[in-house]
C-alpha cells in the first residue's frame, strides 16, 4: 500500500477545509457574496489540465481574490497561489521528472556514492511552505489594498535622509529570503545556477518539489564531478517567463546572488531611494531573487514616473510571499499601461499601489483573478483618497457581475484580462 507523504496528506487536509469553510469575512453577511469555487476546465487551457505526470485537480476554491489550484503530480502535490503562477508550476513537472530520471542512472548513482556528504541545515527561512502561502492569501490580498499601516508610513519617511554613499555594498542581504538554497558551499550555487537554466527553470523557485531535486542533482554535479546532460530547455512546455508576477531572464541564471543583490540596490538607489529604503526591502524574506529582479526591472522601465521611492517602500513592508509576488506583478501591469494605453506621471505606495496619468486618471492596477463584493471591497471603493474624475481598476481576471455592478455605480471604469487597453 503507498503511504501518502505528510505534507502531501496537509495540503489535502488543508483544501478540504477551505472548501467545506470559507473564511468569515466572505460568508455573505450584510449582502456580500462568498467565495465562489470553480470547475478548473472554465478557468484554464486544455494543456493545464492535464499532461505527463501530472492532473489539475477539477475544483478551485478563490480565497482572497486569488484562485487556489492544486496540482497532483507523480511526485506530490503542489498548490498553487494564483492562475499566473500555473503555469510556471505546470512547466517545472517536466524538470522535476527530468531531474528524478537522472537520479535513477547508473552514472549519477556512481557519482553520488563518490560525492561528499551534502551540508544538512536549517531551511525554516528559506521556501514557504506552499500550504502556508495559500492559506494567507486572504490577509496578503487584503493588506495589498488597505491602507499603508504606521510601519511602512515610517520606512517611506526615512526616504528623506542624506544622499546614498557611492559604492555602498548590499551583498549581505543575499541571505535568507524564499527561494534561496539550503547549501551554502562556495562554488556550489552556481553550479545550482548552471542546472536551472539547463532545465528552463527558476533557479530561485519556491516549489519545494523542484527545489529539492536541484539541490540534490547539483549537489552531486559539484561534489561528484558529474555531468548532467538534458535538453529540457527545447522540452518544455511553458517557461518561468510566463508569469506576469515572476520574469525570468539571464541575470538570474548568469549573475552570483550577491552582485544580483547589489545590482538591484544600485538601482534602486539610482530611483531616488535612500539606503533605508533599499536595505528594508533587500532584507524582505518574502521576495526570491527572482520576484525581487523583476520588481525593480519594472519600476526601473517607469523612468520619469515620479514617486517610485514610495513604491519601494510599500514593497519592502509585503508580509508574504503572495503579497510579494502581488507587488511585483502589479508594478509590471503599471508599465504595461504606461507603455501599451496612457503615459503615467505618478506613482504612490499608499495602499495599494496608485497611478496618475498625464490626463489625470487614476489607476489602479492588480494581477488578480476574481474580485467578488466583499466588505473589502466596499470600503476600497469610496476611500476618499482615491478620488479623482476617472478612475481606473484593471484586473487581470474578472470582476462578478455584482462586483463590477457596485463598482461602476461609484464611478469606476473596469477593464479585465492581460490587454491595458482592453475593456
């Protein structure tokens, strides 16, 4: 009889509850609408549901906005936070069997026998536990649209200080963040490095499955001398790049984290952040290198946007990695618009992120997937420091009718889907 593994026999547990209990604040008390639980083959491509090693579980429960998949593998089970990220995971099965293929060869089981033993530590810091992540996509939505708490009020304030040093050095906080390896062996990391881009992947990823098997595969590549030879990166099906919340491009695969790390900071400070802001959101565990990149990268494609420092304070206060993940996305919806619809002239982190175009509408973008009327709702929609004679809600999902209905009577112009100047 095959014995379920433990985190495997959480996450069923986990969703099971979900979908008997919704969270309190979505139960449809005083006219809201609960959240709803769809049939995955009307959210997704047919190629999502089902492939080699793997089945997308029929029912997807939405918490928080975000639609929570689940994916069965023959290697576990695998939730995901969010239809962006699907498939990324979707396409990280192949590597995973790659990856357990090449574990199994005569070649690699020689090499492992004269490898050293691997360094056993402490990971409790670096990957989120894919339960915890989705179990807290309630909170971390919901913090993305609130107000900014007194704490990130503080970090933005600190943007007021001396001028950066020149040649400042944020390597250090290269660290513990999600994402990052537990072997820290000089030499060893790139190697890691090398393996990811052999399969495609990204080498930062939070999938526990994945990140696994790239370190057990590399580890021996390192210390065993062991050549790994695929030809995943012509296999695969999807890329990390798919994601609107995750880019993946040859500074994650080609550049050491530390000098990844210091890149990203000169660049933050050549925003017109200072070095309190920059430290604050390098030091965030909740970004993985990967996120953290594509973050910058786009705030960086919004030169000539004031406010940007404000934004990187907003970021540095995320308190998960959905909301890491959210902050980033909606930073790269920002430049989407400013370069596929209407310039942009402001950008704010008070809570959510919000834009100002040259005509003086207001945006505000989310990679979001279905936004029911819900009490958060309801009071995001008549803050009064939203106000302005448009205003503008993009979402990459959809809104329920009743959602788009309570919205629209308070002055909103909706647009859904990947499209900036879409509806």
């Amino acid at each position: 009889m095959t014995r379920l593994r433990p985190h495997i026999v959480i996450v069923v547990i986990v969703l099971a509850s979900w979908l008997d209990a919704p969270p309190a604040w979505s139960q449809g008390a005083g006219g809201f609408e609960p959240d709803p639980v769809f049939q995955a083959s009307q959210l997704v491509q047919p190629q999502l549901l089902k492939g080699e090693n793997f089945t997308l579980d029929p029912k997807v429960p939405v918490r928080g906005f975000m639609e929570v998949f689940t994916i069965h593998s023959a290697f576990g089970d695998i939730l995901v936070a969010g239809r962006d990220l699907l498939p990324v995971r979707v396409g990280e099965i192949p590597a995973i069997a790659e990856l357990s293929n090449t574990t199994k060869s005569g070649a690699f089981l020689k090499a492992a026998g004269q490898a050293t033993a691997k360094p056993v530590m402490a990971a409790a810091n670096m990957v989120t536990h894919p339960v915890d992540t989705a179990k807290g996509m309630p909170a971390a939505v919901g913090r993305f649209f609130d107000r900014v708490e007194l704490g990130a009020k503080k970090i933005a304030d600190s943007g007021e200080g001396p001028p950066p040093k020149e040649g400042v050095d944020f390597a250090a906080e290269a660290g513990k963040r999600v994402g990052m390896s537990v072997i820290n062996v000089l030499g060893y990391e790139q190697e890691r490095r090398k393996l990811a881009k052999q399969l495609s992947v990204d080498p930062y990823t939070t999938n526990p499955l994945l990140a696994a098997k790239l370190d057990d595969v590399a580890w021996v590549a390192f210390s065993g001398r062991f050549a790994v030879n695929t030809t995943m990166s012509v296999l695969m099906p999807f890329s990390m790049a798919v994601s609107a919340t995750s880019i993946a491009n040859d500074m994650v695969w080609d550049t050491p984290p530390a000098d990844l790390i210091n890149l990203n900071g000169k660049k933050l400070l050549a925003m017109g952040a200072s070095e309190t802001q920059v430290r604050m959101l390098l030091r965030n565990q909740f970004y993985s290198l990967t996120v953290l990149t594509a973050f910058v990268t786009a705030l960086e494609q919004l030169g000539g946007v004031s406010g940007r420092n404000t934004v990187i304070s907003f970021a540095a206060g995320a308190s998960s990695e959905t909301q890491a993940r959210l902050i980033s996305g909606a930073t790269q919806l920002l430049v989407r618009y400013h370069k596929g619809a209407e310039p942009l002239k402001q950008v704010t982190g008070s809570g959510p992120i919000v834009a100002r175009t040259g005509s003086g509408a207001l945006l505000i973008a989310a990679p979001v997937d279905y936004v029911t009327w819900n009490q958060r709702l309801s009071t995001f929609r008549n803050r009064a420091d939203l106000k302005a004679p448009t205003r503008i809600a993009w979402i990459t999902g959809r809104f329920s009718p009743r959602a788009a209905k309570e919205m629209q009577a308070a002055g909103w112009k909706l647009r859904e889907g990947q499209d900036p100047g879409g509806k």
